[in-house]
C-alpha cells in the first residue's frame, strides 16, 4: 500500500484548506484510514479517521471544524478543515492500518499564520 498526500500549504487564521489522500494497492474499509498530524517538538496525534461501520472519530481539538470524507470505490481519504487555527500548525500525514500494520504517505505541511 502506498499513499500519496496533497492539499497542504499556508492559510490564515479562520481560513480553510483540503488535503487529499489517494491509496494505491488494495485497502479494506473496514481498516481505519485517516489523518494525523505532527507539530515540532510533539508527538504525533490523530487528527480524523475512519472505518466502514463506524463513525469517524475527531481529536477534541478539531470537532466541529474538521471533516473526514472517505471515499473506498477510489481508495482515497479527504480532510476538510475550516476555521484554521495557527495551533493546527503541523504537518499532516495520511495513514492507514491494514490489520494492524501501519502505512503512511509522506506528510504535508500547513501552516496557519497571519
């Protein structure tokens, strides 16, 4: 499984920006695929996933905000993010387990600054 990341970039605050994430080999949707994020000096954290049967789960940080769209005919995963805070700073990565082994894209940054 390969992923392959787009849709970072610089924003201002209260701005929007949508990542897109496209997966080449077979995925499953019943495995979780999602995005995550990694600001300097943190750990890196789950933003938004989902899963076939679930409901997508969303940080504390970006409920309301943030929107997962996951689409299994084209194997790709979208973020829809708005109201941008300079916090959501980092740079995000698509990610998807496939049993339990983790794949993921290269990461893309945004930046939220004025």
């Amino acid at each position: 499984v390969q992923l392959q990341a787009s849709g970072g970039g610089l924003v201002q605050p209260a701005g929007s920006l949508r990542l897109s994430c496209a997966a080449s080999g077979r995925i499953f949707s019943i495995n979780p695929m999602g995005w995550y994020r990694q600001a300097p000096g943190k750990q890196r954290e789950l933003v938004a996933q989902t899963r076939a049967g679930r409901h997508p789960r969303y940080a504390d940080s970006v409920r309301g905000r943030f929107t997962i769209f996951r689409d299994n005919a084209k194997q790709t995963v979208d973020l829809q993010m708005n109201s941008l805070k300079p916090e959501d700073t980092a740079v995000y990565y698509c990610g998807y387990s496939d049993y339990g082994q983790w794949y993921w894209g290269e990461g893309t940054q945004v930046t939220v600054s004025s």
